[in-house]
C-alpha cells in the first residue's frame, strides 16, 4: 500500500465501512475508494461472531481495493461498545532546566495516566486538555515557555481488553494490520466538528445501530465520553413489532419514510408494509409509522440530556448537538433533538476532504472519513503500529507510540 494512503475500518453493528483516503502535498485529504457491507457479528458494538464479521471486512475491503485501485494491508479501527469507560487525570511534575522541553511534556502526561486501573481494562487514548505552568492555566502548548512546575489535565479512555482483542483477532484474519484503535465518537468528531464547535463547547453524538456514542467538547479538548448501549437497531425492531412485518423491511421501511417528529407528516400520505407468512402487502398511514419512530427517539435522547446532565459539563456546551452516524438520518431528528434536550441540534456530515465527497457526505460514513482524518492530523500514517495480543496486553504499545504526537494534539 503507498505511504501516502490511509484506511479507516468502521466495524459497526449494522454495516462494515472502509474508507481508503490518501494525503496531498497541501495536506489536503482526498477519499478514493469506500467499501460498504451488512455486519452480522456484532452486537450493541462488541464483536459476538469472529467468523461472520471476518466474512463481512473482507467483502467491505473488496469493494473499497477495487475503487481505490490499491490493496490495502493496514487500517485504523474503531472501537464502541457499553464497555468503554473514561475519566479526567491530572499529572504534575517539576520543570528540570526552568524551560518546558518535549521530555518534560512527557513526564508530566505518564505522571497523569499512573492511575489504577483494573486488570481486565486498557488505556486506549490520553487526551490533552490543558496545561498549566506554574499558576499560568489554559495554556495548549506548554514547549518553550519557563517556569519551574507543570501540571497537565488529560482525559484517560479505557476499554476492555477482551473486545479490542476480538476486534484485532478479526482484522488480523482478514488479512489486515492495525495501525491503530481510535474511540468512534472521536473518529467521527474529526469529520464533522469544526475548530470553533470544540472551542466553544459542543456534545457529539455518534448514534449507530447498536450503540449511541457521546463525546463533549470544550477549550479545544474532550472532557467526557460515554457509550450507551440503545441505538436505531432499537427503533427498527420498535417498527418491525409494531406494524407486524420482518425486521428487514422494517429497516429499509425506517430508511425509506421514516420520520421522527409526527408533525412534520401529511396525514394523507400512505406507505405499503410488506407482511410476514405469506401474506399480502398492507397500506398504511405513514403517521402510524412516524407514532412508532417519535417515543422510542425521545427516549433516547432523553438518556443523552441525563448523560449531559450527569457528566458535569452542560453549562460548557455552548454550541449544542451535532448527530451523527447512520441513525441521525431520519427526516425531523433534529427538531425532535432540540425539543427534548433543550438547546441547538445539527446533524453533522464529513467535510473537509476532497475526491468521493459526494459519496460520503452522509452521516453514516462520519466515522469512516474520521478515521482517515485521524491517521493523517495524528502524523503517523507512514509509522503504522501493530498491537500486541500477547500478555501485555493489546494496547501495551499505543501509549508510547502515541507520545511523539501529544505535544501537538492541539
């Protein structure tokens, strides 16, 4: 695979996505290939059947070589799943030569992931906030000012080691090297958020299949991060009950009129619902279908507003909601969004890359594309990493490679 190129493997529950991106001399980022395929061996983000999801990367990575005209051999992949769980850390240590230098950034970031964590658990990401030297807060880039102590807050993200490993076991049977794990909610933020959206303070909310996905965004950095394990999976099965048909054109009946605001619905307007056993096709009004949709998006958006409420951080989101991911694709969840959690909501699309931008300005792909966005603003798309599964455990190596880019996190 050329050096230039960067792969990002989105393995979701409903869909296996692969973006192939490549970097320009301007540092542009230009998607040439994507690959799309149903997920079958995962449930609510965690891996529950190697073998089918190896089945569905490998078709996913068919269709995205052919478009790409390359093959590819390493990706960046996204972890999810009700097992992910985060906390803030503050590290402090003592400037040695008065002047802060890239080792003393260093010491102070190891100094704030020394925390007990338990056995079966993996730091997957330390993130910057802020840095303080000596009583100066708010600083972004600590190298080269003076002072004789330096404190940094980070955000530790911790998952289980079991999934990720699944999720290495799978790629590495496809045929495929990690380069790296990355959160999906901070995959997706790279696509769709702006630089003002993180400064001023703005909730990410990555809404796939099988899991609901929060990021809060302030000063530039990530403060919390949560997973909660109810996404559109939840609503298609809501509809598949609720006009007696199969869950597969549930979803494509979903895709097709769903709407979660009933208001927003002729009352006039029909749909035709397939039935099951043999039975001949029904129509009906497509505000029964809407009367489905609307209860079950208010009460996920209501678990968000207590997740918000509960993270501490809801007076520091001054920008509001962006959605995103395949489920924020239903016609009205914005305004259903706002009406429930009570302040400013978008649906985010990727942006800023060139080439198949057509193709992937859809939330669905956000993770995908963000991926790529990662591997390129984390300057390591030439320095790929292989995770161990030994006994250090499948993260053991991610902290210290990860070092050479922390500095320049902002």
């Amino acid at each position: 695979m050329k050096s230039q190129s960067i792969v990002g493997l989105d393995i979701g529950t409903t869909k296996i996505c692969v973006v192939v991106g490549r970097v320009g001399d301007s540092g542009e980022i230009e998607v040439v290939g994507l690959g799309t395929h149903p997920s079958t061996g995962l449930r609510k983000g965690v891996v529950v059947n190697i073998d089918a999801t190896v089945e569905s990367i490998k078709r996913a990575v068919e269709e995205a070589e052919l478009m790409a005209g390359e093959e590819i051999t390493r990706v960046f992949v996204g972890i999810a799943g009700g097992h992910i769980k985060s906390f803030n850390s503050r590290g402090v240590v003592a400037v040695k030569d008065r002047e802060v230098s890239q080792d003393d950034v260093e010491r102070v970031l190891d100094a704030a992931r020394a925390v007990s964590i338990p056995m079966d658990r993996e730091v997957l990401h330390i993130l910057p906030q802020e840095y303080i030297v000596d009583d100066q807060d708010g600083v972004k880039e600590p190298i080269g000012m003076f002072g004789v102590r330096l404190e940094a807050e980070v955000h530790i993200i911790t998952g289980a080691v079991t999934s990720a490993q699944n999720l290495v076991k799978s790629c590495n049977r496809a045929g495929l090297e990690v380069a790296d794990i990355v959160l999906e909610p901070l995959a997706s933020a790279e696509a769709v958020l702006t630089p003002e959206e993180k400064e001023l303070g703005v909730v990410l909310v990555d809404s796939g299949g099988g899991t609901t996905d929060l990021a809060i965004y302030s000063k530039g950095g990530v403060w919390y991060t949560s997973v909660l394990s109810l996404g559109g999976n939840n609503v298609t099965n809501d509809i598949s009950i609720g006009l007696r048909t199969p869950v597969a054109d549930a979803e494509k009946i979903k895709r097709k009129h769903g709407c979660s605001r009933t208001a927003l619905v002729n009352e006039r307007e029909t749909i035709e619902v397939p039935s099951v056993g043999g039975r001949p096709p029904r129509v009906m009004s497509r505000q029964i279908l809407s009367e489905i949709i609307e209860p079950r998006q208010e009460e996920i958006f209501a678990m968000l507003a207590e997740e918000i409420e509960r993270s501490g951080y809801a007076s520091m989101v001054a920008a509001g909601v962006v959605l995103t991911g395949g489920a924020s694709c239903l016609e009205g969840i914005d305004e259903t969004g706002e009406a429930v959690l009570r302040m400013p909501v978008r649906v985010g699309r990727p942006t800023g890359v060139a080439g198949l931008v057509e193709v992937v300005s859809n939330p669905m792909y956000a993770t995908g594309v963000g991926l790529v966005c990662y591997g390129a603003h984390a300057g390591i798309h030439d320095t790929y990493f292989k995770p161990s599964t030994g006994d250090d455990g499948v993260f053991s190596g991610i902290v210290g490679r990860m070092k050479g880019w922390f500095a320049n996190f902002f």
